[in-house]
C-alpha cells in the first residue's frame, strides 16, 4: 500500500474502526503536536534546559503538517452532517490543532536564530 493510499484509507476510516478513526487520528496528531511545539518554544526560551529546541519545532511542524492534512482529506470524505458519528465535528477541531502546532514550531524555530559571530570565531546557534 503506498502512502498516499494509506492517508485516504485512514482519513476515511477504512483500516481500522468506524467513521471517526480518521478524525481520532487527526486529533492525536494535532494534540501531539501542539504539546511537542510547547515544549520546543518553551526550550527556545530558556525556560526549560534539556532538550533541542531546533529539533522539537520541526517535529512540531512536521506533525501539526500530518494532523491538519488528516483532518482535512477526513473532512473533504465525511458523509452526513454533525452528530451522525462519521467524525465531522473531531475534524474540525483538528485541523486548527495541528495549524496550532504548525505555528508554534515556526515561532520556536524563529527564537533559535543564528548568534552573533565571537570575534574570530563561527557563527553558532543560540538553541
């Protein structure tokens, strides 16, 4: 199965459980997201000393990215309205949970630009 294939047949639900497993997906990953987001802005800030912040906000990014994908092919493939069962509802909170997480990964990786050159030295990264 490619992945593509395997991205429409979980947006629709189709590999495992009923109409909202695309949905429950997509949330996960957004939620997912967002925490790994907070935890790298959080890191880029100083505010938390273990860790790599650069790393944390591409991870943010990458998975808001999956989550706000899912939760739209869920979205373009639902039938019937709120409050049928089919997810409609979970994949609308979704997709702005994963912009969420999308966001706060660019602005974590914002905070971890390059540090001034020491004198004589390379340019480092402050994150």
């Amino acid at each position: 199965m490619s992945a593509s294939a395997a991205l429409m047949a979980a947006a629709e639900g189709g590999i495992i459980g009923d109409g909202r497993t695309g949905a429950n997906l997509a949330l996960g990953a957004g939620a997912f997201g967002l925490a790994v987001g907070w935890l790298a802005l959080a890191r880029a800030g100083r505010r938390i000393g273990t860790g790599n912040a650069r790393a944390g906000g591409m991870a943010a990014i990458v998975v808001g990215t999956v989550g706000t994908v899912l939760a739209v092919l869920h979205l373009a493939t639902v039938s019937g309205g709120p409050g049928t069962g089919n997810g409609l509802v979970g994949a609308v909170v979704a997709a702005p949970l994963g912009l969420g997480a999308v966001l706060l990964g660019r602005r974590a990786l914002a905070r971890c630009r390059r540090a001034p050159a020491p004198e004589g030295g390379s340019r480092g990264l402050t994150c």
